[in-house]
C-alpha cells in the first residue's frame, strides 16, 4: 500500500534505456503533505454506460475528444491533467513507489502492481477515476469511456477516432505519435503478438483471436490465481514479468496489445509499449476498458472457479488516487468489485456477448 503524499521516488524500474527515454521518468503526483481521505461511493443514480469504441455515435465520439481535449489543456502539474493521469501508471509501475504498509516495514522494497492479483483492482480504479475526471472536464456527469472491443472482430482494428492526425485542421486529441505506424494502417490487432508480425489474412487473424480470447478467459483462466495473478503482499518484491503468477488476460492479450501498438523502433518501445509511457496514448484507457471488461465477462461466464479473490491481503489491499473534486482518496480492492456501486457498466451486443465462446484453440 503505498504513501503516495510523502514517499515517492523518479521511476526506472523496468525502464530499460533510461537516458534515451522518450517521456519522463519523474512520476510523482503532486501530492506532498496532503490528507488522504476515505473514498465514498457515487451516489447518483445515472450509470455511465462505456461504449464500443469503432461503434460509437457521433456525440460519443466528439464528447469523448472534447473531454480529451480539455484534459491536454490543463497545466501539467493540475493532478487532472493529460500528463498527471499518464504518470500513474509510471509511478506505480515503474517503482516510484515503495511498499510502507506498516511504517517503516518494506520501505525500500519497490510496489508493481502488474504481475500479480493486483493487475485486475488497480486498473479498475484507475479508470473509474480517470472516467470522472474526463466527464468533469466537459461538465457531464453521464460521461463514459469507450472501450476497444477487441473481442469481436468488427472491433479489432485500432479504433478509427485514433488515427486521423488532424481533424479539421485541428490536431486529433485521440492522436499519439508514438505508435507502430504499419500497426495503426493495417488493421486487425494481434491479440498473441510477441514482436514479429505473423502476416495473416484478416480472416485468419479473426479466427486466432477468438481463439486466444477464449485461451484467456477460459482455457488458461479457469480459477481464481489463474485469471488474477498469484498473491502478492507486502514484503514480496515486484514479480517479474513472465513469472507464472502473472494473470491469463494479463500475460496474454492484455500486453500483446500493448506492444502491437507501441512503436517499435523507439528506445522503450513508446508510448504503449512500456508501463512508464503507456498513459500517455489515450489508447492505453480505452484498452484497458476492455480488459477491465473482460473481468465483468469472466464472472458472467457462470463457470465454477470465476470468483474474485476473497482473502484479507486482497481485499484490503489499497491504492491512493486523485479522484474528480482534486481530493485524494484510498481506495481497496475489496470496494471494486461491484460494478453498480462504482455506477458504471459496459454496453453489450444483446445477441451475442461471448463471440469467441466456440473458439476453443
Ligand atoms: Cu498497467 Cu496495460 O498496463
């Protein structure tokens, strides 16, 4: 659990050229001395309805760019901004933070949040935050955040709102630089990409995602440590990546995306390609909507085995965030598990929610 108003470090960790580093490695929020609060639970009654990412109506996606927009115009160093939002996930990924659960306990040993049970809860509340945030910033408390339906095959292309460099004459919002730019054109992800490019039809591309949908969610995620992540407490140090703890989704589409997207000829693989810059392509939420989506399918699945953790380490594991009014608040995992009470949910095709159920490898 870290102190994120007295103890935070420059980032590095897992940063493999540092000096040739695209973005910066100085990830603290602006945060110093200031009061941790209790979080509360929203307590309107609208749920904001996150929505397909390539299907999205034209007031979806221009709300969408506008809030973006507004959220690039803020100074840097406002915890709304573009910049404080994409260092979080540096500073909790890339060991800014150290674990002081009890005191001075683990206080030199690096928190990571990937890797582990933590992946699935973190990410959650950090999008929960980021959402309320964008609507904020366009005063819209229904705001929602599209998501990369990358599990079905209309949605598997990099959404179009990505692409375009200008719109208009004005620069696209939803624009990142650093992206693979043959990536971007060409069309289908590969949700098993591991660096080299496999050259498929898209026809066949489908079809091998399907089934690697299906390796995450069923074939290789079918309990509890295999969809979460193993345990990881405080005194553990950062798993390492690829150590057989980390989660099914996690390991398999979750960061084959990341790096399809990221460019690869750049020193870290940026922005996607690496925990410190990934926060900064607006990609990287509407990707993680979608993995945080594919926890909600995973229960809905109704097989034996799907349930969250239920263990005191997990539950009451903690992060600290910026939440819309710029107060900071601590939030556990335990208190994310239920959807309706965090007051948002993801727009499903009636017909078919499972597309990839049949696709077994
Ligand atoms: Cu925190 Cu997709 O990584």
């Amino acid at each position: 659990t870290p102190d994120i108003t007295s103890v935070c470090k420059d980032a590095g960790a897992g940063v493999n050229k540092k000096d040739d580093a695209i973005r910066t490695l100085k990830c603290c929020p602006p945060s110093l001395g200031k009061e941790v609060k209790h979080f509360v639970f929203p307590k309107e009654k609208t749920v904001r309805m996150r929505w397909p990412a390539h299907n999205g109506t034209k007031e979806q996606v221009d709300k969408y760019r506008a809030a973006i927009k507004a959220m690039r115009a803020l100074p840097d160093d406002h915890p709304h901004s573009f910049v404080s939002q994409a260092k979080i996930h540096c500073a909790y990924c890339n060991g800014g933070y150290t674990q002081v659960a009890s005191g001075e306990l683990f206080k030199d040993i690096d928190l990571q949040i990937h890797n582990s049970w933590l992946f699935f809860p973190f990410h959650r509340w950090y999008l929960y935050f980021y959402e309320r945030i964008l609507g904020k910033l366009i005063n819209d408390p229904t705001f929602a955040l599209p998501f990369w339906k990358w599990d079905e095959p209309a949605g598997m292309p990099i959404p179009e709102m990505f692409v375009p460099e200008t719109i208009d004459g004005q620069p696209n919002p939803l624009y990142d630089v650093y992206r693979n730019p043959h990536h971007i054109k060409e069309g289908y992800v590969d949700l098993d990409y591991n660096g080299t490019d496999k050259h498929l039809s898209d026809k066949t591309q489908v079809a091998c995602n399907l089934s690697t949908v299906y390796r995450d969610l069923v074939r290789n995620g079918s309990d509890t440590v295999a969809f979460f992540g193993g345990d990881y407490v405080a005194g553990d140090s950062p798993v390492a990546n690829g150590d057989p703890s980390v989660g099914s989704v996690e390991a398999g589409c979750h960061t084959a995306v990341h790096i399809w997207v990221g460019d690869k000829t750049k020193p870290n693989r940026e922005d996607m390609g690496n925990f410190y810059s990934a926060g900064y392509d607006p990609a990287f939420y509407i990707h993680h909507a979608n993995v945080d989506r594919m926890w909600k399918l995973w229960k809905e699945l109704g097989i034996r085995g799907h349930v969250e953790p239920n263990c005191e380490g997990w539950l009451n594991a903690s992060y600290v965030f910026y939440d819309e009014n710029e107060e900071l608040v601590r939030v556990f995992n335990k208190d994310c598990v239920k959807l309706d009470r965090l007051k948002y949910n993801y727009i499903e095709n009636s017909k078919e929610v499972f597309p990839w159920r049949k696709s077994r490898p």
